[in-house]
C-alpha cells in the first residue's frame, strides 16, 4: 500500500492502516515536516478517531480546550459564549480543542515510528499508472527514478494533487476574490486568556486563537480593499483596527502569511486502485475549521475497508463504498462553509449588520437554550456526520439508524461504550438484555458481543432497549435491529460478503 503525502491526511491513513496490520509505504517531496501550525481546531469526532488508536489523550495534552467564544465591537467585548464544555453528553471530547498543525503532525509521526513506519522524505511521486492487478508510481529523488509496485494507491499529496492530474480527474470550483492573512504572534493584552475572539467591525475582522498556555496567539484576518494579496505582504501592512480594538499588544511576530481560499471538489475520489482524500479531494473556507478534519475523516473510513480487502475479509466491492460515503459530505460541506464565508466577508449594509450587531446580540441567548448549543456542537465537530444512504447501512432500531455515528454514553466515570472500539474490529452491541441465541450467532461470525447495563440515558441517546447494533471498525452503525434477529445479522455478512478479523473475547 502506497501512500503519497505526509500531511495529516497521509499520516493518519499511515497509523490507522498499520494499527489495522497493514503495511504501509508513506513518501512525500518535502524534506522535512512543516513547521507552520496551519489548520488549528481538531473537532470532536477526529478526537474520537484518535481514541480509538490511542493518541487523543496526546494530543489533548499538546493543545488547548478552548474556553469561551468572545465576540468584540468597537473596541468592547459585546458577547461571552462558554464553549468548554458546550457538548458534555455528547462526546468524551465536549470542547474544541486548538492544537497546530505542525505539533499535530510531529506527534502522529512519532507514533508512526513506534509502530516500526518512517516517513521517506524528498521524494516526489511523478507518475501513476495501473491495471487491474497492480498501481505503478514513479518515484523520483535526486533526480532518480524508482519504480513501484503496490496493490492499491492513497493519494493524499494535497490541493495541488500530482496522483488527481495523473488521473485526469477534474477538480471544479472556484476562488474566492478576498484572501486571508495568518500570523502566530507573541502578545499579551485581555484576549490572550485561552479562549477565541472575534472582532467584528463594518470593514474590518480579525480572530485571536489561543496556541498554548502563555503569550502565543495566532491572529487570522481578512485582507480589505487596498492591500494586494499577491505582492509580497508583512505583519506590518494588517497591523491594523481589528488588532488595535482586540487591545492586542504584539511583541514578536513568529509566522505571517496570506493565502486566498479556493472551494472545489474532485469529480471522483477514486479510480481502479487509487484513491484520492483530504485536499487532493476537496477544498474550502476554513470557517468552522472543517478541512483538516475532513481529510480525517477520508482516511479512517478508507483504511478499514483497505485493511479488510488485503486482508481477504471482504470483496473488493467494499472499496466502492468510500467515496459515495465521503463525497456527499464533502460537497455539502463546500456549499455551508461557502455561505458562511460569505456572510463573513461581504461588505454590503446587510450583511455588516447580521456581523456586528446580530451575531453578538443573539449568539449568547441561542447558545444558553441547550437544543441549539447540542445542534452547534453536532454539526462543527463533525459528530452528525452519517452514511444512511450507503450500500452498507441498513435498519433501524429506536431513533438510530444504519449509517449513524454510534453515540456516545458515559456508564460511570471513565468507563464508556466508546471503549470496545479500540478493537478497530467489527461488533455487535446490544443496550439491555441479548437474546441467548445471538450470543451463539456471534461466536460463529467471529464477533465479539459488547452489553451495556440499559440506563435511561441510553433511550435520550436514541437506543431501543435489547435491540441490536452492528458497528463497522470505524464506529459507525451498519445494521440496526429492534428484534436483534441473529439470522439476519448472519445475511447481512454474507450480503456483503465480509468477515472478521481477529479472534475476541466475549
Ligand atoms: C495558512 C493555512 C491555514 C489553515 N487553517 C486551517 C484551519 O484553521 N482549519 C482547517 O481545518 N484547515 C486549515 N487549513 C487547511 C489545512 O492545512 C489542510 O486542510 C490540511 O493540511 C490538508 O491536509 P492534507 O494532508 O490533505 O494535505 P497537505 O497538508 O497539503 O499535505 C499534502 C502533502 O503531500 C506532499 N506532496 C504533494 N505532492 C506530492 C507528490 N507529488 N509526491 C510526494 N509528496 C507530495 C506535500 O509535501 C504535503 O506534505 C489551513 C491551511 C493553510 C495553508
């Protein structure tokens, strides 16, 4: 298994991948790792994916929970929003957490090389071609040619995707005509306190977010009228109003940069045996800090049905359903985040309304009612995500459906339904009491059977009582039961011609 870039995508693919016993060969062009912290928020649901390959309690620990969401106007905090806690019951990780995206990076290579897995560094993959049997890509370093042999092919090599031009797959879109600029600051000032702030002003727009404890702020801005994006641009052309009415006083600046925003989504996020995830796929506005964590989100629902069709426990018609499953999401989240970016960037009357004097006016009223905080939440953390509409998901049993996200319920302190997932197998979950003849069901398919004592929070989440759960390896529900009728558990494995993996423990 050949994978092309080293970003978060690649890398994650990488440690699902060799956690899931495949062995895996992750090559990049760049030298050396970036050293620039990028994309910042890591939402909920990639915190849960973490889990289940044991980095989150790592990555929490080399970030920062953020605590409240501030809005500013005029030079005055207008809003407070507490958010550290905003989805408590919904997932182990309630908040967002800020962690960039060169510690992030460092820290999944680090686990990657206890797993035995090394980066191979400047080599650029120049050419790919396949048949039915094979993918053959040229590598190239120091001008010299390696040829490669491998079964299936990730291109993960970013917006720019060498793998996607190989390929000819299109990749429409368009974009934006404003650009953003970016700086990781040293300041000191009441916005540097660990928490977000946002200044909202008729022509002006700056966020503050926290780094880490102590003075690091990364600032990220809208570039006005009158500043050129593509002429080279310093700290010193936006040290501007937004930063004067966040009473930021900068004292060193680490990194600038400005880049514009680009919204498009590839045709095809496969062809044959390759496949394309994260930027090479789809890009967008980083409003709401989606992208990263879609790219994410690409490569755990790939690297199971991979592991499953090398490991001859699936046919490879499995593979079919990756990019039905993540293209639907990807475009859905290009037209939200557009209309978001667009609410924050236009500079008519209306609009500099809806900023300045609605947001903040309404934003600590809409997130004290709870039905709406739960709704945020859900959506930016990217918990709500689901594949109903897939070949794999079917029925349904209470509120849940086939295609769902398993949710989350806390039994006691620390002990939880999410932790037989770190088996990154199949399993079947039963919330109350299991009929004796699908005990027997399982230990023939190989399943292991995880029973949950039924409490009354279970029916708020969406279970029925005794009703079955079959779980896919990446926490999603594939089949729901209210009768939990072991036969049909049986036909939905021969339906998809699937076995399991390992041995378990019932
Ligand atoms: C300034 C900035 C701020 C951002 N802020 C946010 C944010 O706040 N939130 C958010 O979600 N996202 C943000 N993003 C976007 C985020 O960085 C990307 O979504 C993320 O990096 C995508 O990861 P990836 O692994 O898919 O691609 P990349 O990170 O682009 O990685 C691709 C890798 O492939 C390698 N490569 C490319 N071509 C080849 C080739 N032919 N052969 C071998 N290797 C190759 C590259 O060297 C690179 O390492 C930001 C981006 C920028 C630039």
């Amino acid at each position: 298994m050949l994978i092309v870039g080293a970003g978060p995508t690649g890398l994650w693919l990488a440690l699902w991948l060799t956690r899931l016993g495949v062995r895996v060969r992750i090559v990049d062009r760049a030298a050396e790792p970036g050293t620039t912290s990028r994309a910042l928020a890591v939402q909920a649901r990639t915190m849960e994916y973490g889990d289940q390959i044991g980095i989150a309690r790592a990555m929490v620990q080399a970030g920062v929970e953020v605590e409240s969401l501030n809005f500013w106007t005029g030079g005055r905090r207008a809003a407070r929003v507490p958010i550290r806690s905003i989805g408590e019951g919904l997932s182990p990780y309630p908040f967002p957490l800020v962690l960039p995206q060169d510690v992030h990076e460092r820290l999944l290579i680090e686990r990657l090389g206890q797993l035995g897995v090394k980066v191979e560094r400047s080599i650029e993959v120049t050419r790919v071609e396949q048949d039915e049997q094979r993918v053959r890509a040229v590598l190239t370093r120091d001008g010299a040619e390696e040829i490669v042999d491998a079964a299936y092919l990730a291109g993960c090599d970013g917006a720019s995707s060498t793998v996607r031009d190989q390929l000819g797959i299109g990749f429409p879109g368009g974009t934006y005509s404003g650009a953003f600029y970016v700086a990781d600051v040293d300041a000191s000032g009441p916005t540097v306190d660990g928490s977000v702030h946002v200044d909202i002003e008729d022509e002006d727009f700056a966020i503050v977010f926290p780094l880490k404890a102590g003075e690091r702020v990364r600032l990220v801005g809208i570039l006005r009228d009158g500043v050129d994006p593509d002429r080279e641009l310093s700290f010193e052309d936006v040290r501007g109003r937004a930063i004067a009415h966040l009473q930021l006083n900068v004292t060193a600046v680490h990194w600038f940069s400005t880049y514009r925003v680009h919204h498009r989504v590839a045709d095809r996020f496969r062809s044959g045996r390759i496949f394309l995830l994260g930027d090479a796929a789809h890009i967008h506005s980083p409003v709401g800090g989606q992208g990263m964590n879609t790219g994410i989100g690409d490569a755990v629902n790939l690297s199971w049905k991979l592991a499953a069709v090398l490991g001859e426990r699936a046919a490879e018609s499995l593979l079919e359903t990756y990019e039905p499953e993540r293209i639907a999401f990807a475009r859905q989240l290009v037209a939200t985040t557009d209309r978001a970016f667009s609410v924050v960037t236009a500079s008519g009357g209306f609009a500099r309304m809806v900023r300045t004097r609605v947001v903040p006016a309404l934003a600590p009223t809409v997130t004290r009612l709870t039905v709406l905080r739960r709704l945020i939440f859900r959506i930016v953390s990217q918990i709500r995500i689901e594949y109903r509409h897939s070949a794999l998901s079917a029925g349904r049993a209470g509120g849940l459906h086939g295609g769902d996200r398993l949710p989350w319920v806390e039994l006691s302190p620390g002990v939880d339904n999410f932790t037989p997932l770190s088996s990154l197998d199949w399993q079947v979950h039963v919330y109350g009491a299991a009929r004796g003849d699908l005990q027997e069901a399982c230990v023939q398919l190989g399943l292991a059977l995880h029973r949950f004592e039924w409490v009354t929070k279970m029916a708020a989440a969406g279970f029925k009582r005794d009703a079955l759960y079959l779980i896919r390896p990446d926490g999603y529900i594939a089949w729901a039961d209210a009768g939990a009728d072991p036969s049909q558990l049986r036909s939905y494995f021969d339906r998809h011609r699937l076995t399991v993996a390992r041995q378990f423990r019932v």
